[in-house]
C-alpha cells in the first residue's frame, strides 16, 4: 500500500491514492495508472506505436474521464452526427462527397502535443487529411463520412487526453480576448515590481549614504518584490523553455526563450546568493525591467498577430447572437426572436432594414440591397431579387425581406474564408522558415558566446563575469531577428484580407515582389461576361431609337439571358417604358421572341446579313412584317481596376500577356483595346497550361490571374496564381489566393504592397544585424549593464513590430 501511495500515473503523472492503483504490460514495462480512462489511453496510444509522445510531451496532471476505457461513442457527442447539427459544423469539399471541419483544441501545450493529435487522427479509418496550427489552436479534417463521423473524431481526440469541439468564431473571439487579458495583467504585475524596486535601488544609483541595516532591508524588499515578476508575469517565459529544452533531441533547435530564461535565472540566483552574502550586486532592479520591456514588446506583437490574423474571424463576429424566425411560413407572420445557433436549413427568417443577415440562404420575399462590402470589398450596395443567394455576415439595407436558410455554422461562405485564412497560416513562407531556422542557430551561437565571454573575463576579473554573462544572454537575444519576417508577412496578409484577397499559401507576398510576367485569362477575368448595349445600328427612318429600344424591352420584358438583362439595364438608365404589345410574347427556343408582327432574334432567324463588328460579345435584331428595325450591338463590360493593374504591372517591367478560349478576332481587340501587346486566342485549357510552360522554360516567373473554374490549369501550372470571382469552385481550384472584390483594384495594391513588404523585411533584417552587431561585442567587453541591454533588446523587438505594423494601413 505505501508503494502505491508513492507512486504516480504513467499518463498524467497524477498521485495515485490507495485503492485506485491500476496495472497493465505496454510494450514488455509494467506500468502503474490512477484510473481506468489513464489506461485506456495509453494502450491506445501505445497500440498505435505512438509511444515516443510519453518522451516528448508536457503533462497535463489531469484525470480523463473513466468512459475513455471503451471505444463507444459517449451519449454527450452522439448529437453531433444529427444532420441539423452535421451541416452546421462541416462544411463539402471537393466532389467526391467528403467533408471538412475546423474544430478546436484544448490542453495542448507543446508541439509534442500538436504531434501526437496529428498522427493519431491520420490513423483514424476515414480521416483523409489533418492540419493543426499550434498558434490559434485549430484542426483541420477532412474525412469521408460514409467510414467516419463527426463525433467518432472528437471522441478520438479524447481518448488520449485532450478536448475539441467544432470551431465557433465567438468561443474564438473570446480566447483572443483572454489572451489579451493574461498578457496585459503579466506586464502590468511586471511594470509595478519594476517601479517599486528600482524606487528601492535608488539610494544606489545616486551613491546615497545608507546604514547597512536599510540596505538589507531594501535588498529583501526588492527580492519579495521581484518574486511575483519572475513566477507569474515571465512563467510563460520559463515554461517555453524547458519545453524547447525538452523537445531538443527531436528538433535539434533551442527557441528564442532560452536565453532570456536562463539570464533570468542566472541573474536571480545571482542577485539572491550576493543579498543572503552581502556582497556584490542584486540584479532586482535589471530582472523587473527586463521582463516589463519584454512583455511590453510581446503586447505589441500579440496586438499586430491578432489583428493579422483576425481577417475572415473579423468578418464571422460580426454576425448576430440572435434573428427574428418565421414561424409557420407563409400561412403566418408571426415572429420568434431566436438564438441564430438554434436555426436549422429550411426555416424561414426576417432581416429588417440595418440588420446583418444571419446565414446564408435565398431571398423569398421582398426585393432588397444589401451591402456585402465585408465579403467581396466592393461598397456599392448590390442588389438582390427575389431567388438571389443572400450570405451571412453582410448588411441589408433598403427593404425588410424574408429568406430560406440553406446554411448555417461552418457551411456558411463566411466560415469557408475562415478555413481558407486558417490553410495560409498553416503554409509558411520560405522566408519565414529561413528565419527561424536561422534564429535557432543564432540561439546557440549567443550560448555559446556567453560563456566563452564569461569564462575569459573570470579569468581577467572575475567580479565582471557574471555580469557579462547575463548581459550578453540579455543583450544578444535574437527576439528582432525570429520577428523580423514573420510580423511583416502577418501584418500584410491581414492588409490585403482587408482588400479583398484571400491569401491561401504562404508564398504568395513573396512571389509577386519577383514576377516577371503576368498571364490573364479573358472572359470572367480580364473582362466582366456581363455585356453592354454599346450602340443601336441600322436604324430605319421611321423609328426613333429610343421606340426601338422600347420594342426590343417590351419583347424581353421577363427573360433572364445576359443580352436581355443587357437590355433591361439599357432602358432603365435611359428612363424608357416598355411598348404596348397587343399580341402575347412567343419565345422561339433558339431563334428569338415573336409577338404578332414583331421579332427579336439572330440574323440567320430574321434572314438578314449581320455586319461583323470587332470585339463585339454578340448581336440581336428587331424587324416586323416590313423588315428590320433595328441592331442592338453588345460589347462586354471590362472589369473594373483593369488599366490600374495593368499600369501597375507597366512601371514594375512586368509583361502582361492575355491568353484566352475565346476566337482569336476577338482577343485581338480587347488586346489592342487595352493596351496587352501579348495575346493569344482560340486556347484550350492544355494550350493555356503549355503557355505558361513555355515562359517558364525561358526562366520568366508566372503570375496568372484566371476564374477558378475552367483556368484550373492554367492556375496550377503558374508560380503564383490568383481566381477572381466567388463561390465553391475556388476552394479546389488549385489558386494560391482568391480575389473576392469585384474589382481589380486590389491586385493592383497587393503588388505594391508585396514591394513595401520586402523592402520592410530588409529593414527588419538590417536592424536586427546592426543592433546585434553593435551590442554582442559591447556586452562581452563588459561596456553594458544587464538592465541597459534588456531595454537594448525589447525596444530592438518593438521597432521590428512597429515598423511591420506600418504594413496594415496599406
């Protein structure tokens, strides 16, 4: 019995108290557990052959729960696999039927922790992929739900000891919030141990004349003080450490928190062992500074990382808690304020005029316009008819209007930008990945010089070589250097998510700065496909052109082609009213309209000859029993921001080369119309892909901007690749960034902006060399104290973060 009272759970290392103890053999070892569910998941973890995680993880010292022991579902996550509450939580991806979710993880605390979920998820029957971000604590799944469900994964993220549930961008907001929160009460505990104690050591900054009794009492004074400062507000700073220590024989590599932790440390120790002496200095007053400053400076990283990284999560808070539900639609009006978590697809709600639309869904009643500024960045109201799609998160603003929810929680086109954000923080940058690799060799060169430095001075002077140490620790940190490119490429990915662009890979940013030449697609890209009424030709004598307008609309009064709509817009900017037609509208499927004498359709129907005109998107004909009327010529309507980007490209040397499906006449003329010397028409998708290959041969870096859907080649064969438009194809399209502006404008930004954020980069980069280069040496010749080198080395971190942070007003 004293055995087992002495003894701790092979799992979480928790006490095991009399009568609990448990034994079972894994892997030929006896092990001891506290309880049942302890058990159940080690053997699950060990049958996996995941065993190395008990070498490489932080335990959490919590007991599962004992259901853990089965492999059942539990009752409390059943209710997850329900359909109403599936299609909340997953959302489609790809056509082959599987599903994806984002759900969060909780009692993660190391990478060790972010492996061990990773692989035992991969090794779930059914679960194709798994991504996790450590940062925001996040997990992406993709799974087939004919092998797998939603709850299966939660439970099996139980079994070995920590908790998810399905991601819900307010649980989200509210962790930003408390992460905020901790932070800023650790700097504020930091910035009141420092101004108290360097309040006590200043009698021995200006050489005040003391009894030896004060002295000691300021000194222990300072020590109580200090005590707070090193176990609360830096603990993180401990903690991230000995983690990095821990995980050394995996990674090879010491994080920056190393050296800052053990200068603490040493300094301290130090400052404790000369107070219970009496002899030498006590430290207190650099330990409190430092830590202030650090955290001073990692406030304001952590302001420039939320706010990066909030882009899609920015737009999700801004949906409602609650909307009005239309119970018993249409035979009553009667409405039910409802939480919006408890709507389900198919029932009926009203949005009121300055509401925010609560899902996505369908207009049903009462035409509106709504502001979808916070989607697409464009801030001209759209508007919406009735069976126009409506989608959560945007404004209406005209008329009270009813709609059909079709999606809720995570199938929302909301929550597919959040998971798309969520994959680009996932892929990082080459340049990011060079820097930390750098930043964990710089680590253990500053180690190393540290006592190298100190070893030399204990031999000159002995009395200098502890301070040298911690200084040098101190002054030599390379927080600048690990924050140097990573704040920049943060800050400016949250910029261009204000624009319009979703970044979906890391490397996007870095590869516009060197593109060379630039490949656009026709239709969808470089032009609207929407067409214009660009003129009325062939008008006889006896019509005026505004009665031949209000034929033709009369004639289309009701059809839904893109000439007819073209038309439409025509009349109503014109304030024309449709003719009175005495005989009903005949729609002659594939010819044209005909009522009475009157028709509307081709050439060929009309049997008249059509003169070809350049550039044209088509053209319909109005005749009656005496013949021709009328031409309506078409022309489609370029896309808006085109000549900014084009005259972006122009002063960055960037060649623009327009390459498109559509018959060469007429990509000759939208070539010449705005200003593309390099053209080619009549491509298929594979000619489009050789296109590319070819400029690539020639050592040129691609940039193509294309619509996601049949320029799906064409995107996947270029070095960066950007789909305009909007809607699901573009999450498989192979894109590297999505443009869900209507304009270009913003591309045309994102270039300029992938040009200050190099040049930012290389400002980071060279001030962190300098600084670096200036205090190492003066550190190891003993020229700087340890409190000047912690304010050196937080202020160098908070002119890397601030100098990054310029990037988000672009």
């Amino acid at each position: 019995m004293t055995n087992s009272i002495k003894a701790t759970c092979y799992h979480c290392s928790s006490r095991i108290l009399p009568g609990d103890l448990i034994e079972t053999e894994l892997g030929g070892v006896q092990h001891q557990f506290c309880c049942p569910g302890c058990m159940a998941i080690a053997q699950t973890i060990h049958g996996e052959g995941l065993e190395v995680f008990y070498a490489r993880r932080a335990q959490t010292g919590e007991k599962p729960a004992a259901y853990l022991a089965g492999k059942d579902i539990p009752e409390k996550l059943k209710p997850y696999d329900d359909p109403s509450l599936l299609g909340r939580f997953t959302r489609a991806h790809g056509t082959e039927g599987d599903l994806e979710t984002t759900l969060r993880l909780e009692k993660i605390r190391c990478a060790a922790c972010v492996w061990l979920c990773e692989q035992h998820l991969r090794r779930q029957v059914g679960v194709i992929d798994v991504q996790i971000h450590y940062v925001t604590q996040k997990v992406m799944v993709r799974f087939n739900p004919s092998k797998t469900s939603l709850a299966r994964l939660l439970f099996e993220i139980e079994r070995i000891g920590y908790e998810a549930w399905p991601f819900e961008p307010s649980l989200s907001l509210d962790r930003a919030k408390k992460e905020k929160r901790q932070l800023l009460t650790r700097l504020g505990v930091a910035m009141l141990g420092m101004m108290q104690v360097m309040m006590y050591a200043w009698p021995t900054y200006v050489g005040a004349d003391i009894t030896p009794e004060f002295e000691v009492l300021l000194g222990w004074t300072s020590w109580a003080l200090t005590v707070p400062v090193m176990l609360y507000s830096a603990g993180p700073i401990f903690q991230a450490a000995w983690r990095s220590v821990q995980s050394f024989k995996q990674t090879h590599m010491l994080g920056m928190d190393v050296p800052i932790a053990l200068a603490l440390a040493l300094a301290f120790t130090a400052g404790t062992i000369n107070l219970i002496t009496g002899s030498g200095q006590s430290y207190f007053d650099s330990i409190t500074m430092f830590v202030a400053f650090i955290l001073a400076a990692r406030y304001v990283e952590l302001l420039a990382r939320q706010d990066a990284q909030g882009g899609a999560e920015a737009l999700a808070k801004q949906l409602p808690a609650t909307c009005e539900r239309i119970l018993n639609y249409p035979d009553s009006q009667d409405v039910q304020v409802v939480p919006v978590v408890n709507c389900n697809p198919g029932e009926v709600l009203r949005v009121s005029p300055g509401e925010v639309v609560p899902a996505d869904g369908i207009l049903i009643e009462n035409a509106s316009a709504l502001d979808e500024s916070l989607l697409t960045g464009e801030s001209k109201p759209v508007e919406k008819k009735i069976g126009d799609r409506l989608y959560a998160g945007t404004h209406n603003i005209l008329n009270p209007l009813m709609m059909r929810i079709d999606a809720v929680g995570q199938s929302t086109r909301i929550t597919g930008i959040a998971s798309l954000l969520d994959q680009a923080l996932l892929a990082k940058p080459v340049m990011v990945s060079l820097a930390e690799k750098w930043a964990a060799y710089f680590v253990a060169f500053l180690l190393l010089s540290a006592f190298v430095s100190s070893a030399i001075w204990l031999y000159f002077d002995p009395s200098q070589a502890w301070t040298v140490l911690v200084s040098v620790l101190v002054a030599s940190c390379p927080c600048a250097l690990s924050l140097a490119v990573p704040t920049a490429m943060a800050a400016a990915q949250g910029a261009v998510t204000k624009l319009g662009l979703l970044i979906v890979r890391g490397h996007v940013l870095e590869g516009l700065s060197k593109a060379t030449d630039l490949v656009l697609d026709k239709t969808g890209t470089l032009t609207m496909g929407q067409p214009e009424l660009k003129e009325i030709i062939n008008l006889r004598a006896d019509f005026r052109r505004e009665d031949a307008l209000a034929l033709a609309l009369a004639l289309e009064s009701g059809q839904r082609h893109p000439l007819a709509l073209s038309l439409l817009r025509a009349a109503e900017l014109e304030k024309i009213s449709p003719a009175t037609l005495i005989d009903p509208v005949v729609n002659q499927q594939g010819k044209g309209l005909r009522s009475g004498p009157y028709r509307l359709g081709s050439a060929v129907w009309l049997g008249i000859q059509q003169n070809a005109r350049e550039g044209q998107y088509g053209q319909v004909h109005l005749a009656d029993a005496q013949g021709l009327i009328a031409s309506f010529v078409f022309l489609d309507t370029p896309r808006p921001g085109l000549q900014n980007l084009l005259q972006t490209a122009k002063l960055r040397n960037v060649a623009v080369h327009l390459v498109s499906g559509d018959d060469p006449a007429t990509v000759s003329w939208w070539a010449h119309h705005v200003g593309i010397e390099s053209y080619k028409g009549a491509c298929t998708p594979e000619e489009k892909y050789e296109y590319i290959e070819r400029l690539q041969s020639e050592k040129r870096f691609v940039w193509a901007i294309g619509d996601g859907v049949n320029d799906a080649p064409l995107l996947a064969r270029a070095d960066i690749s950007i789909a305009v438009g909007a809607g699901a194809p573009l999450a498989t399209a192979g894109a590297d960034a999505i443009l869900t502006a209507i304009s270009l404008e913003p591309l045309a930004k994102t270039l300029a902006l992938a040009d200050k954020t190099q040049a930012i980069i290389k400002e980071n980069l060279l001030w962190a060399l300098v600084y670096n280069l200036i205090a190492i040496p003066a550190a190891m010749m003993g020229l700087v104290n340890p409190w000047v080198a912690g304010i050196g080395m937080s202020l160098s971190s908070l002119a890397v973060t601030l100098n990054a942070w310029r990037l988000r007003k672009a």
